[in-house]
C-alpha cells in the first residue's frame, strides 16, 4: 500500500513533472516550483496552475509536494543573506499555495560562523515571521532531517525538537524524513531489531504523527559519515533491509515517500521506474486498505 513517487524537473511547464511521474510510474510528485539555482522565479500564471492541476486528476498522480530552494538559509549570521532567505522562503509558500501544494520542504540551515545554539534560535525566529506573514495560506512547512555536514543543522532529531520547541507555530510544522541522511547522520536501521529503535526514538523525540513524507536514497558514503551523497536504491551503502522494513512498517502506509536519486536511463529504462520497481518489489501484499491519516 505504500504510496511512492519521485521528485521531477519543471522543465517545460510544472504539468511536465506530473507526465514525467507518470511514465515512471509514480503514486506521487515532488518538485521546485521554480529554478532551485535562483533567488527569483518567473511568476505563476493561471494557466500553469490550470494545467498542473488538470494533469494531476487526469493522471491520477496525488500528494503533490514541493521543495525550497538550497540556497535558503535561515541559520546564516550574515544579515543580508539571512533576511534574503526569509524573503525566499515566503515566496516559497506563496508559489506553494498558488498550485495547490500543500506542503514545502525545508533543510533546516546552517550556522556557519555562529554556533548550533545559536542557529537553532536565528531558525525558530525566521520560521514565526515567516509563518506571521503567510498565515493565511494553507501551505505547511516540514523541516527535513539532513545529514550533519560541515555547519549543517537538523542532523539530529533534538534539534529538530529544539527548533519546533522554540517556534511559535510550531503546530504548523511538519517533518520530511530522508533515509540516506538519517544513515549518514549514524541512525541505525540494519536490522529489524535497530530499525524499531531507531523508530522509537523518532518518535520520542519528534513524534510520527509530524511525519508527512519520506525521501526513499540509498547512500554513497558509509554509515555516520555525515556526507549527503544519494545512491539508487540497494545500490549503496544503505542495502535493501532498511527499506523492506520502512515500505513494510503500517505507520507509513499513508506517508508519501519521493525518490530523489540520480536521474538517467540504464539500458533503456528509466532509472526512477527502475527504483519504484525495485522498492515495490520489496512490499509485502496485505487486503487491508488503511485509512489515510492527513
């Protein structure tokens, strides 16, 4: 029953990332609602919103899902770039709302020439005048764990909890867990036995009912290696258990999970439908329907 998709290109209109997640099989689509490279973004007009939103019914492709920017950081101590990002995020949100996506991923940000106590606190401040400023919009933030590298914030689940903790709409946010910064980050899921602990203190920590989506990577670099580096799926250091026991796990059967592996073709396949067909393949058959939980 897991509900699976990948995140796809704009490139050609935002309807083109609902065709492309089709093709390749997918449940489910994230994508950037403008160049992830840029600050600006063209403007969304009504006819984007009317085809993206026509190619979702038509091709039945659901929980639509939205990633911000990479050069967004709310942690920065630098004043200019640290407003930018607030301005960037905002925008973030409105372009969201625009299409009718009701979620936007978020990589917490970095310190860099601070401390962690005090990008944590520069984090929950920027996420209550951002939230301040689009109260109104239906669109909900969820902060992505990430994988601990160089400044980078997030990489533990307690400050995730320190950041919720401090945020006055702390309600509105939600959760993106990724599995290969989860396993760079040293959080054990090898066994059935490791992936229950693990589990147990997410949900201690942050709580599972905050978790509104799942990135599915393998990794490149080895366990605690607090290195982000995306691999296909059982082709990395991550192995195929982790995932058997994720995709396999009733508390998720309605948490959307996106791919976001290297793109290509492999002896003329899609390498995304190559991945879907191969996380599928580790899906245990079950009659019972669950019921969606958001």
């Amino acid at each position: 029953m897991a509900i699976l998709g990948a995140h796809m290109s704009i490139a050609g209109g935002y309807f083109r990332a609902v065709e492309a997640a089709a093709q390749a099989g997918c449940d489910c689509v994230q994508l950037f609602t403008k160049n992830n490279s840029q600050w600006a973004g063209k403007p969304i007009r009504l006819a984007d919103v009317e085809q993206f939103r026509e190619a979702l019914g038509r091709l039945e492709i659901s929980r639509p899902l939205a990633h911000a920017s990479y050069l967004i950081n709310l942690a920065s101590p630098d004043r200019t770039l640290h407003e930018k990002s607030i301005a960037a995020m905002i925008v973030e949100l409105q372009r969201a709302a625009q299409l009718g996506i009701p979620g936007v991923v978020l990589h917490p940000g970095s310190f860099t020439t601070s401390d962690e106590a005090t990008g944590i606190r520069k984090i929950s401040k920027s996420l209550d005048r951002i939230y301040k400023q689009t109260a109104r919009l239906p669109v909900d933030v969820l902060l992505e764990n990430t994988a601990g590298q160089g400044s980078n914030l997030g990489w533990r689940f307690e400050q995730i909890r320190q950041i919720i903790d401090r945020c006055r709409y702390g309600d509105r946010l939600g959760i993106c867990i990724d599995t290969c910064h989860a396993f760079a980050a040293g959080y054990d899921m090898a066994t059935a036995a490791r992936y229950e602990a693990t589990m147990d203190e997410l949900d201690r920590i942050l709580g599972l009912s905050r978790i509104r989506a799942i990135h599915l990577n393998d990794s490149k670099k080895p366990f605690g290696s607090r290195r982000d580096r995306h691999e296909h799926i059982g082709r990395g250091e991550i192995g195929l258990k982790p995932f058997r026991y994720l995709l396999n796990d009733a508390r998720f059967a309605t948490t959307p999970m996106y791919l976001e592996t290297p793109k290509g073709d492999e002896k003329g396949r899609n390498l995304d439908e190559i991945n879907l067909e191969t996380l599928r393949g580790l899906v245990r058959k079950s009659r019972a329907k669950p019921k969606p939980r958001y």
